[in-house]
C-alpha cells in the first residue's frame, strides 16, 4: 500500500503484442517492394548498427526520412489507424490482464514505445491508456517532414519522456513493463519492475 499516487507504465511492441510492429506498418503504409528498396540502400548502415558503429537511433531516423519525407500527414493517420485495428490477434492475454487490473486499481496508464504514433494514438485508446509517449514525426502544413519530432521513444528517452510527462518519478509508485534493452532504463526507474512477466 501506498500513499503516493499509482502509474504504470507498459512498452507496447512485444511487451502488450506479440511482435514488432514497426516493420509491418512500414509494408502496410507503403507496400514490401518500396521498403524493401529503402532497406537494401540502407544496407551498409545496417551493417555499421551490428557492428556498433553507428546505433538503432540513427538507423531509424534513415528509415523514416526515406520513406516519410513529403507525405501527407492525413493519408498517413488514416492508414495508421486502420493498421492499429488489425492488433487484436497480436495482443498478449495476460498484457491486457494486466492492463484491466491497473485500470480497475484507478492507477494511471502510460504507454511508452518506440513505435510510431501514426497508430499507436488508436491502439492506446482502443486499450484504454490515459496517456501516450511514442515516437512521433515532424509535420509541416500537413505533411510529413521526414524527421522524428524530438528522440526516438526507447532507453534513457522513456524515462525522459515519463519525467516531462509527470515530473519527479519519485513522487509516484511506478510500474513498468517491458521486454527489451530499449526498455532498461524505465525498468530501472521504477518501483515494480516486470521485465518479460507478460509472455
């Protein structure tokens, strides 16, 4: 029991579903045979992430400049939300357990995620959180610019983005899901950390 007030805090990408989801929407939003293009020209930048010359950031920003730049924001939000009605097969029972008991204690939910808000504002919603913290991309007079819209949402940035959503962590009784490395330093900031307990 505690006095101070209850959040919890959940990845959602393997943490609440059963897979990546990124990937996916990519081919969902602009078909396998143009990501797959893009995937191949960044290629050598593939390689320098595995041999930790350069980082999954980075290789993410590339990825979203070649394929976002220019498009229309509407589109994009309208693709994202129908691709977000698809999850219900890839939805973990026992996350959404999980994710009922919170709600049922009248403890707040927070999904952070390195996934894109293009659909993760309707997977959040359809699930009930109170709040999202995602990546999310640059618009300009309704359209894309091609650049992420602050840091892409894993490691240090989650515990960053719950902070300016909530200020001082230890103010709070926090829970937090997750599956991955991405996922360490909101593991390490909270009080109930649950690392892979969902699968």
């Amino acid at each position: 029991m505690t006095d101070k007030p209850v959040v919890a805090a959940f990845d959602f990408d393997v943490t609440i579903t059963t897979k990546d989801t990124f990937v996916p929407f990519l081919y969902w939003a602009f078909g396998k045979v143009k990501v797959y293009k893009v995937f191949i020209k960044l290629l050598p930048e593939a390689v320098k992430v595995v041999l930790k010359l350069s980082n999954r950031d980075f290789f993410k920003e590339k990825i979203v400049a070649a394929l976002f730049t220019n498009q229309s924001v509407k589109h994009l939000k309208v693709l994202g939300a129908g691709y977000a009605s698809s999850f219900t097969p890839l939805i973990r029972p026992k996350a959404l357990k999980r994710i009922k008991w919170h709600k049922e204690q009248g403890h707040r939910l927070v999904m952070v995620s390195a996934s894109l808000n293009l659909y993760l504002e309707k997977a959040a919603k359809d699930l009930g959180f109170d709040d999202l913290l995602c990546t999310t991309l640059e618009e300009q007079d309704d359209i894309f610019t091609g650049k992420l819209q602050g840091a892409n949402c894993r490691c240090q940035e989650k515990v960053n983005r719950l902070q300016k959503l909530l200020g001082d962590l230890s103010h709070y009784e926090l829970y937090a899901y997750g599956d991955s490395e991405g996922d360490k330093q909101m593991l390490e900031a909270a009080n109930h950390p649950n690392y892979r307990t969902l699968e």
